[in-house]
C-alpha cells in the first residue's frame, strides 16, 4: 500500500446538538459523525476523516474525490475550500 503523507489543515468543521447527541460535519469533506459528548465528536471527527482519506488512497481515488468537492491542489499540497461565512439566515417558509 502506498504510503501518504499530508500536511496538517485546517479543516471547517460545524457540531451541532440533535436530540442528547453531537453532530460534527464538515462541509469540505460532506463528512459527519456524532456521539454523546461534544469532546468524542471531535475525536470521532478526527478517526472519520483519517479513515475516509485511508479509504480514498487504498481506491485510488483521492485526487477525483478531493477536487469533487471543491478542494485545489496547490504545489502538491490538497487545501480545502476557504469558508467565507456562517450565519443564520432567517426565513418565513409557508407549508399547506
């Protein structure tokens, strides 16, 4: 298996409480996780994007899937889409 090596980033990463749980999602990556404390969502994080990229590199598709969501490769170096805002948008939805 062909070993990889990456740089650190720093990756865009939003947790959110649903119910008792915490959800950690990054958009860059369209990657989410959860678990029962807000810490073990950032671990969790943390295992999920190291297996997804493992996953990538064994298929050989990481350049493919990294580009696919937006990220560029920059002297052989992979960043990930720049974040411009987060904000709450309010809306007014109407439903029958």
């Amino acid at each position: 298996m062909k070993k990889l090596t990456l740089k650190e980033i720093n990756l865009p990463v939003t947790i959110f409480k649903e119910g008792k749980s915490y959800v950690a999602y990054s958009p860059a990556l369209d990657l989410s996780t959860c678990a029962s404390t807000y810490k073990k969502a950032q671990t969790n994080f943390s295992e999920i994007v190291g297996i997804f990229i493992e996953e990538l590199v064994e298929m050989g598709t990481l350049d493919v899937v990294l580009r696919e969501l937006g990220w560029q490769k920059i002297k052989s170096n992979w960043q990930p889409p720049v974040v411009v805002s987060n904000y709450f948008q309010p809306m007014n939805l109407s439903y029958a």
